[in-house]
C-alpha cells in the first residue's frame, strides 16, 4: 500500500526545496517527489494512505552516528562521593558503575527508552555502542529488539570489549561480538553489526591479537579514540605508539570502523585515518561536558575524512547536537566563520547518511526517488522565509533551540510516529 506525504514543505536533504510538495512512498522507498503541476495533477490511489503535511516541514530522518543507549538511565542518577578530576576518574565513578548494574530487563528497557527518546527527536537510525558487563551475552540481541521491533527504527549495534572487567568478561565480549557478527543478515537493511571496543587504554595488545585473529575481513570496529588526553598517553608510555598506529598495526583501520571523538590524535594520525578511510565521529556536547578537548573539524574534513555526528549517549537531538558543535567551533577558534553551514551540513546531512548507508546496505539521507522512505515531519510554520538556500538556518536556530515537535516519523516507509503519537507503542 501506498503512503503519500501531502502539502508540505519539503527539504530533500541537499539543494532541492519545495513550499509544497507530496511525497510518494511504496515499498520502503521513496517512488517520486512531486511538485507543481505534476503534483497538481496527481491523485493518490483510493487505498493510499494520506498524511496531511500542511504546516510541517519534511527532511530526510536523521542519524545519530555514536551513541550508548544505557546512558537513557543515567538522567538523576544518585553518585555519592562523586568527585572526578580527569576522563578516567568520570568513567570510573560513573559510567563504569553504570554499566555493571545492568541486567537483561534494564538492558532492554535502557534501550526502549532510549530509542523512543531519539524518534521523538526525528532520528531513524542509531548506531549504538553498548556495554553490560554483567550481562553480556544476548544483550546485543535486547538492543536490536527494542531499537528494530519495539520501535521500529534502523540501528548497528556493538558490545563494547574491555579488559577493564576481568578476562573471563572479556571473552564474554567477544564472543558477544562475534556472535552477532555471525547472526548479522546483509539483506535486512534494518540493522548491522560491528565489532565494539571501548578503548585503546583497557584493551591489551592480547585482547587485540584476539581481536585482529577472529574478526571477519569484512567487518568494522567502532571504538572510542582519543578521548580524554591519558588514552594517548597510556598507548605511547606503554605500547610505544600512538592510538591510530596501534589500531593500524592490528589490521582493524578499516574502511567500515568508526572512530569516536579523536581529540587529541596528532598530524600523521589523522593522515592515516584518511589514508584508510575510515570514519570519525565528533560528538560536541559530550566532550564539552567531560572537558575532554575541541575537536579538529577543519583538519578532518580539508582531509577527506568522512565526520559524522553523535551524541555518545547525551540525548539524541541532532539539530541540538549539529547547532553546539557550531558554536563550540566558533569559540574555541575566535573565528565566528568556523563551521559554517556548508561544515555542518556536511557531518550531519551528507556525512552521517553516507556512514548509515555503507553500515546498513541502503542508500540513506534524501528525500528523493530510490532512497529509503526515511522521513521527518516537524511541526513548523516559520515566521520568516524558507527556501534551499537557508533551511539549515531555520533547523538550528529555528526548530533546534526553540520548540521541537516531531509530528511524524517514516522509518523503511513505516509510520513510527503519526499525528505526534507512537503508531505501534503505547507511551503509557
């Protein structure tokens, strides 16, 4: 059955924009984008069904390139003693102590909500990086299950191997890993799999060679890197090297790894990073939280590098995410031209997709004919106006810092979200 988006603005992600427009959904992708007389003249089939899009605006569902769901049962949470100082002693005396409580309810609970929270966000994919040491096996499962069934979106998942919890946790870790690895489908561009790591400082050069000698050739890694300013320093005071070379040395710079943060890699780090083709992701509000360090937007992109956005778990609203890491560009620069919108556009709309479609075997990110049906409708009449040439103006400063009302959400052309109310959820 058909689903057709009628009557609103549409924005396709890249340089078309339309004030009123229908958008034509079978199948799970996009059929046609229509406007003027030929959207005047067409006449969706009886048993179509019709979404009024007067009064909302229309972009391509976001992506949310590295997060950790758990962290949705985080907010409130009571720490006694809670007194850190550097990045370790945060994951020490929080994050940690997060993670061990998990059980396999609260495992999939965590997920639940956390995935609601980024539909209600506009986000229809999440690339999740979970840890549960006391409750490893199956825990990928529970994640993909809430995140894919229970709601409906698209997601990558990985179990985040540490040495950190003892080897027998550890192996634990990866044969979770490699289990789902196993059970990953090609075919079902809901969800993939990925090899999780935390970090290069809790993981030995054993765990590594274990790593390096099971993982399919095929498959990425998505780790943290570079983080806080000891994981650096950890790798060169004991392994001689710096993090990029280390992961390099080991085989697991691929072109399917993801990168998370990369704050304080060097010149030649991120030269190898380009040279592999791997991906970064920068997640602005979380290093700014953990005084963790700027990310080098400029240096990455001038080289090619594919940057995407996340939130590592604070929250998933990625206009909100999209407009920080702007204005943390422009103060830490003294520059008020530092990423600008053709920079933000880039990590956001062009670079996150491309990750997203490379992970999940579709293509992802425009609103246009044979890309998959993906969509957010807002609610929003601007007071100003709009056009291609200034619609991430209106996102950031419009929608992202003042009232954010997802009024529906197209997920594979499913509805996950219709008339402000999940379709397939009961909230209460």
């Amino acid at each position: 059955m058909k689903l057709v988006i009628d009557g609103a603005r549409i924005w396709n992600g890249a340089s078309e924009f339309y004030d009123k427009g229908t958008i034509v959904i079978e199948d799970g992708k996009i059929e046609a984008v229509l406007a003027g007389d030929e959207r005047d003249r067409y006449k969706p089939p009886a048993e179509a069904r019709v979404i009024d899009g007067d009064g909302k605006l229309a972009i391509p569902g976001l992506i949310n390139a590295h997060t950790h769901l758990y962290s949705s049962l985080a907010r409130g949470m009571a720490l006694p003693n809670y007194s850190p100082h550097t990045f370790t002693q945060i994951l020490e005396q929080m994050w940690w102590r997060l993670d061990k409580a998990l059980d396999p309810s609260s495992v999939r609970m965590s997920a639940l909500v956390g995935a609601m929270e980024a539909a209600r966000c506009g986000v229809t994919t999440l690339i999740d990086h979970h840890a549960s040491p006391h409750a490893v096996t199956g825990s990928l499962a529970a994640v993909k299950d809430a995140v894919n069934k229970d709601v409906g979106l698209r997601g990558a998942f990985c179990y985040e191997l540490s040495d950190r919890d003892g080897m027998e946790i550890r192996d634990e870790g990866i044969e979770e890993n490699l289990d789902f690895l196993a059970s990953d489908d090609p075919s079902d561009s809901m969800s993939t799999a990925l090899f999780g790591m935390h970090a290069s400082f809790t993981i030995s050069d054993d765990t590594l060679s274990k790593v390096a000698e099971r993982i399919p050739s095929g498959a990425g890694v998505h780790i943290h890197v570079a983080e806080g300013p000891e994981d650096e320093e950890q790798c060169q005071s004991e392994h001689g090297m710096r993090i990029v070379q280390r992961l390099d040395k080991f085989n697991l710079l691929r072109e399917r790894s993801i990168l998370a943060h990369c704050l304080h890699i060097d010149q030649a780090e991120k030269d190898l990073v380009a040279e592999s083709k791997a991906m970064v992701v920068h997640n602005p509000r979380s290093n700014m939280n953990n005084a963790v360090g700027v990310f080098d937007m400029d240096g990455f992109l001038k080289r090619g590098i594919t940057v995407g956005l996340g939130t590592d778990g604070v929250g998933s609203n990625m206009l909100t995410e999209l407009f920080t890491a702007g204005i943390l560009q422009k103060v830490s620069t003294g520059d008020s031209l530092a990423a600008g919108f053709g920079d933000l556009k880039t990590i956001l709309f062009d670079d996150n997709p491309q990750i997203a479609s490379l992970l999940l075997g579709t293509q992802l990110g425009r609103i246009a004919p044979g890309y998959a049906a993906d969509i957010a409708l807002f609610d929003y009449n601007p007071p100003t106006p709009i056009d291609a040439g200034n619609v991430l103006g209106h996102l950031l400063f419009g929608i992202a810092v003042h009232d954010l009302q997802v009024s529906d959400l197209i997920v594979n052309g499913k509805a996950v979200i219709g008339s402000g109310r999940f379709v397939n959820l009961d909230e209460d």
